[in-house]
C-alpha cells in the first residue's frame, strides 16, 4: 500500500513519473483553472464549470473519478514507468553486486566501508506509481473568488474550469505545491457527480455553524470552523453574469473510501437526505433507482 509520505513524494515528482509514457504522448487528466472575477463571462464549450457557494472562506479539493479511457491511460502510464524503474533497477543490482564482492574479500578484522543497501526489484506488486487521485486533484477556494456578496449576504461564489468528467469531493483542505496539505478529507465516504462541457454545475453551498461560546478563562485551542452542506436548489440566487448561462444543479451520488494520502484529519461527507446516509461506517446509496 502506498504510504502518506511516498504519495506526497511522488505528487511532487508526478510529471517526471509519467516522463516514460509522455515519449509517446503527453498525457494530462485534467486542466482546471479558476473563472476569474471580470464584468463579463464567456464559457468554453470544450470546457466544464462547476460552481460553489460558501459564506466562510473554504478551500475544497476536488479528485477526478476514471473513467474507462482515463484508466487506460493510466495504467499505460504505470507500466512504462515500472519498465523504467526495472532498468534502472538491472544497473543498480549490477553495482551493488560488485560492491559486495569487493566487500567479501577484504581480509578479516580488517576496518570495511558501509556496504550500500541492496536494491529491491520491482514488481507489479510492490511498484509505487503515483495515485490516479493525486494526479487528477482540483483546488476549489479560498483564493480566486468569483463573487463575494454584498451588504449582510456573506456568501462567497466560486467558480472553476475543469475537463469534463466525473468527480468525488476528496476533503476541505489546502493542497500546496510542493506536495504538503493542510484541512481535512472526506476518505470514509464522500460524493461524485458529473460536469458536462459547455454548462455550470452548482455543487450546492457551505455553511459555516455556529460555534458555541467560549467561558471567560478557557485557553483551549480554538475549534475548527464546522460546516454545514445544503444541496442546490431551484431558485438559488444566482451572480447576474450566470444567468443567461446554462446552470444546472448536480446530481450527486455516494463514493466509496479513499486512501488518506495526506496523513490528513480523516471525516466524511454529510449525510444527505435522498441521496446518501450512514449505517456506523457503511455508505448506504440513498439514489438506487433513481
């Protein structure tokens, strides 16, 4: 199984990963960028949108679903990169055992150098890719805001680019750069929907909970910001240069778990009704035969 700190490792490494297969050709998942804050928009119709509103400043990582032809690729991927990696592997066994009997004849009681580890082969089995998730991941917020509403109305709408597809909702967190995180994932059990080219999605919104009071003197660290999910619904206010756009609410579906690649806080998504509950830790599909 891959551990936290090798999938951070590799999500830093991804493109030089796929390097065998890009030779070929160059594979790329997905391409998301944020729809930025200007007077006018205009939606490509190569393109998905998906839109998110929340009255706190959230960000949320979004995690692309395979389809069949994203599998493929992926596994091609993968199998020229474990070609890589037994080729390299030949070269570093061929050196390590001309170390080794080196090693074996110097006398006995005489000081000897360290002796290098002893490369491990590869196999299909025990071959560390970087996840199809880690490949694929979408940051939604906090920073790009489209809109921000006025007077008391607190609420935040994000709106963002992406290939069409289908994608799970994998936490509130922070992905950085270099391959760290920071928030939390949704890894026992989440949801999926669909973005179609050339419409906006609206995941719905975010709603910051109340806290309770602090008592005079309590030094405690302060809580977390606790959110609560409300699904779309028509007649959702929304920003007037989307209104002559196509906007359609997404249907959401229950996923399964995912591994916590970041070493992350570990939750889950809300229980939503008609769509998805929880029987302890078991996802029950609420949309079966819908």
């Amino acid at each position: 199984m891959l551990t936290m700190t090798a999938a951070v490792a590799l999500l830093a490494t991804g493109a030089a990963m796929a390097a065998p297969a890009a030779k070929k050709e160059k594979v790329v998942f997905v391409e998301a960028a944020p729809v930025k804050d200007k007077p006018a928009v205009t939606l490509d119709p190569a393109k998905a949108y998906v839109m998110l509103r929340s009255d706190a400043a959230i960000p949320l990582q979004l995690m692309r679903v395979p389809s069949a032809e994203d599998q493929a690729k992926y596994d091609e991927l993968r199998a020229d990169a474990l070609v890589e990696a037994r080729e390299k592997y030949v070269k570093k066994k061929a050196s390590y055992d001309k170390a080794k009997a080196a090693y074996d004849k110097m006398p006995k009681g005489s000081p000897k150098p360290e002796l290098p580890k002893e490369p491990v082969e590869p196999t299909e089995e025990n071959f560390e890719f970087t996840p199809f998730g880690l490949l694929t991941g979408v940051s939604v917020g906090p920073l790009n805001r489209f809109a921000k509403g006025a007077g008391d109305d607190k609420v935040s709408t994000y709106v963002h680019e992406l290939t069409p597809g289908t994608y799970r909702v994998y936490g509130v967190m922070s992905v950085l750069p270099g391959g760290g995180a920071f928030g939390s994932c949704f890894c026992m059990g989440s949801v999926k929907f669909d973005v179609k080219a050339g419409e906006i999605t609206d995941l719905g919104r975010f709603v910051s909970q109340e806290m309770p009071k602090r008592e005079p003197g309590d030094n405690a660290k302060p809580s977390p910001i606790a959110l609560e999910y409300r699904l779309p619904v028509a007649g959702d206010t929304v920003d007037a240069r989307l209104q002559s756009l196509p906007v359609r609410q997404a249907r959401l579906k229950p996923v399964g778990k995912l591994p916590n690649y970041f070493g992350m806080p570990i939750g889950r998504f809300p229980a939503i009704e008609g769509v998805m509950r929880y029987d302890r830790d078991k996802i029950v599909d609420l949309t079966a035969g819908s």
